[in-house]
C-alpha cells in the first residue's frame, strides 16, 4: 500500500464563460462556409460553463503554428505543474528535499527535457530525485500516474513519490479544421495541473497522523487494474500533424464503456474480496456528458454518486489526465470518506484503455 498525504489542483487564472470561449474560438476555429450555430450547439451541450485557459483568448488567434503552440505549452506548462507541486508538498508538511520520485503525465505538448526536469530545476528538487514522463496517455494517465507510483512505492516504502499531471487542452485546439471532433473538443476540454504526493508504507504513519491533524481523512492506495481493449486504437487519441495534435474522438466511447466497464470493475474488485456494493465512493474521470453517463449505467450509479465529476466538468472542463485527481482532492475535501471505506478512481484514454485504482479511506 502507499499512504496519499496530499492532492491539490492548479489551474491557470484567465477564466471564462463557455459561451465567451466558443465566441474567440470560432475565428480560429471554423472554415469558410461551416455554420457558426453548430459550434455553438456542440459547446452549449458539453456540460460546460466556465473553463480555465492558459492565456487570454486574444492569444490563440496570434499562434500560427506547432512550434509557437509548443514553446506556449512548455511556458505555461512548467509554473502550472511547479505551483501543483509546491502547494501539494506544502499541504503535505514536505520540502521539495524530501521527493526522491517525480512521475509527470502530460499529452498536450513536448518537451525535451521533459517538464519534470524543468519543474525540478525550478522548485529545488535534489539533483538524485528520479524521474518518470509519461507522454500519450492522455485522459486515462491521472490514474494510471497513480498506479504506477503505487507500484513503485510499495517497493520502496521508505520513499516519498509526487505525481504530477500538466494538460494545456486549448493548445491542441486545430485553427481552421471544422471536423466534429475538432469542434467537440475545443468545447469540451480545458486546462489544469495537478499534483499528488505520496509515501510508502513505512511512512505511511506520519502521513496519517498529519491527516488527523488537519481533521482531513487521506487515503490509501491498495491496488490498481489496467485494461487495454484490442482494435480500438482509433477510438481516441491524437494524429500528430504539421499542425500538431489533431485530436481523434470516436463516437463509440461509451458504447465500450457500456459493454466492458463493469465486467473489468468487478473482476478487479473480485481479487481484492470485494464487490461493487463495497465501494462507498467513486472518482471519476469527466470524460464528457455521453460518458459519464455511460459510466452510470454500467455500474448502476445515481448521479448523485458521481455528482463531483459533474460539477467538475461544468466548472472547469474535462482537463485530461489532470481531472481525476482534481476531483479525488474535491472528494477529499467536500465528502471525507468514511474511515475505512472503500473508493474506486478510474479513468478511460487512448488504447482504448481503462485504468482502475482501489483506495480506502
């Protein structure tokens, strides 16, 4: 197991309406000829209404390339995932000296060296601190960034271990491509780091008795599934372009959600002695409006059992690998599971994949 002392989101400062963004992004966005009415069809039923951007609106319209965006990614990129960071060591009574791990997720840009290189260089991290990018994830590497750090905590349990996970989403947005995809996801995704710290099972005491102190219930990590589905791998994902990541949406994601999800869920929950009746909270991926509720009806959940992930989604977007663990800290801090309790984070991406995470209040 690894004992979770500390999640905390960050999101950029420009903040605005949905109906202000689908405004800005239809001069970059449309073609000549496409209607501007189903643009704003497809934001106004995304289940958004504010989201938050790297930069003011005005900026998008003047980046005219790859390169321009890229450089834009790295930029915003590295003081988001360094502010994730410091706040999550911060809530976890740790010193940048304290990480020897750093595991970061992104599928929003590139960066060589990678951004957890830079965030290190900019926080302070020790030059031994280990270092695992994950790139091309995507929705799914919030989870599976939890996972792995799980794995390998409970190898090295005298280690403290950060997860950080950067996504520009609005940095993707294709100028002058009317595709429907296109269209969806410049209306659906937004941007947002966040940051988990963790630590092994022999400090696992500290991290509780920290928690006590905050009145705050952190949870444990006991176990995590992975799931990759077979010729599916254009049902989700990026083509990498001239003009950089084309985004591909597949209007089959909930149909496999529907068809797969609860056999893998309780297959999973088989192992570890439990089944779906035992898990008292859910942490959700908002993949958009069709898959949450694909999700409900899968795992026969009420809205009300997943209403975090709706509320996150309508306040700041889906922000890729970013939103389920800006949800789990909204969970953490609006609805303390019960000591004890069994919770199940998950999440869906590119593959098309799964990823399934077992924590306990």
């Amino acid at each position: 197991m690894m004992q979770i002392t500390a999640v905390r989101g960050a999101l950029p400062e420009h903040r605005f309406p949905q109906a202000l963004v689908t405004a800005a992004f239809a001069d970059v966005i449309l073609d000549h000829g496409v209607e501007r009415s189903l643009l704003e069809r497809l934001h106004g039923t995304a289940g958004v209404s504010f989201r938050h951007l790297a930069y003011p609106l005005h900026r998008y319209a003047e980046l005219s390339d790859f390169g321009e965006s890229n450089d834009a990614f790295i930029e915003a990129g590295v003081d988001l995932g360094a502010r994730a960071v410091v706040d999550a060591l911060k809530a976890a009574d740790l010193t940048p000296h304290d990480v020897d791990l750093i595991i970061s997720t992104t599928v929003t840009g590139i960066a060589v060296p990678s951004l957890d290189a830079r965030v290190a260089a900019r926080i302070g991290l020790r030059p031994d601190v280990k270092r695992v990018p994950i790139m091309g994830l995507g929705c799914v590497a919030g989870a599976a960034g939890l996972a792995r750090l799980h794995d390998y905590l409970v190898g090295h349990p005298d280690e403290v271990g950060v997860l950080m996970s950067v996504e520009l989403c609005s940095l993707t947005v294709q100028r002058q491509d009317s595709s429907v995809a296109n269209l969806v996801a410049s209306g659906l995704f937004g941007d947002g780091a966040a940051a988990v710290v963790a630590v092994g099972r022999n400090r696992a005491t500290d991290g509780a008795d920290e928690a006590t102190r905050q009145g705050t219930r952190l949870p444990l990590v006991l176990a995590s599934q992975s799931r990759l589905y077979p010729d599916t791998e254009r049902a989700l994902g990026y083509d990498v372009v001239a003009t950089g990541f084309k985004i591909v949406l597949g209007a089959e994601v909930p149909h496999l959600v529907r068809t797969f999800l609860k056999a893998d869920v309780e297959e999973f929950l088989d192992g570890q002695g439990l089944r779906l009746d035992d898990i008292e909270w859910w942490v959700c991926h908002p993949g958009g409006p069709k898959v949450i509720m694909a999700i409900q009806t899968a795992l026969g959940l009420d809205r009300d059992d997943v209403a975090l992930t709706w509320d996150s989604l309508d306040r700041v977007g889906n922000l890729s690998s970013a939103s389920v663990l800006h949800i789990l800290e909204d969970i953490l801090r609006e609805r303390p599971p019960r000591p004890g309790s069994f919770g199940l984070a998950m999440a869906m991406g590119p593959g098309f994949c799964v990823e399934l995470v077992l924590l306990q209040g």
